[in-house]
C-alpha cells in the first residue's frame, strides 16, 4: 500500500515567486529520498498564491517519511501558516 500525500500553501502577498523557488527546491531532492515514487508541485490557474504538492510514497519504511520530510522548510518561505 502506497501514502499519498497532498499538501496545500498559499503565498503572502508579494511572496509568491519565493514560495515556487522553495518548492522547487525541496522537490528535485525529495526525489531521490528512499521510499519517493512521485512527487509533483503545481501552481493553481485561478490564485497566483495557491500552490499544491503531490507525492506519492511506499510505506514499506513509512517511519524514512516522517523523519527526512523537506515540506517543513517550505512553510517559512512566505506562506501563511
């Protein structure tokens, strides 16, 4: 059985290109974790701000997941918490 795992950010204001660069960021590494089938970021079409990650993981070492996760740093680079 795979996680899948969606995670949601909307920029502040004047933040946005900020937050597509950390996100770009944190997914080419996030790749290459143990246990990563899939990771994408989108840009919402309607909200400039809105961003999404999708990824995809195996859960044959679920405990890998939680501990080297990379979105946590996303979430200081102009996202509203």
């Amino acid at each position: 059985m795979d996680l899948y795992i969606f995670g949601r950010f909307h920029a502040r204001p004047g933040q946005e290109d900020a937050v597509e660069a950390a996100l770009h960021d944190v997914v080419g590494p996030s790749r290459a974790e143990e246990g990563c089938l899939s990771i994408q970021a989108f840009r919402s079409t309607r909200d400039p701000r809105l961003f999404y990650i999708h990824s995809r993981w195996s859960t044959k070492r679920p405990s890998t997941i939680t501990r080297t996760s990379r979105t946590r740093c996303v979430s200081s680079s102009g996202c509203r918490r």
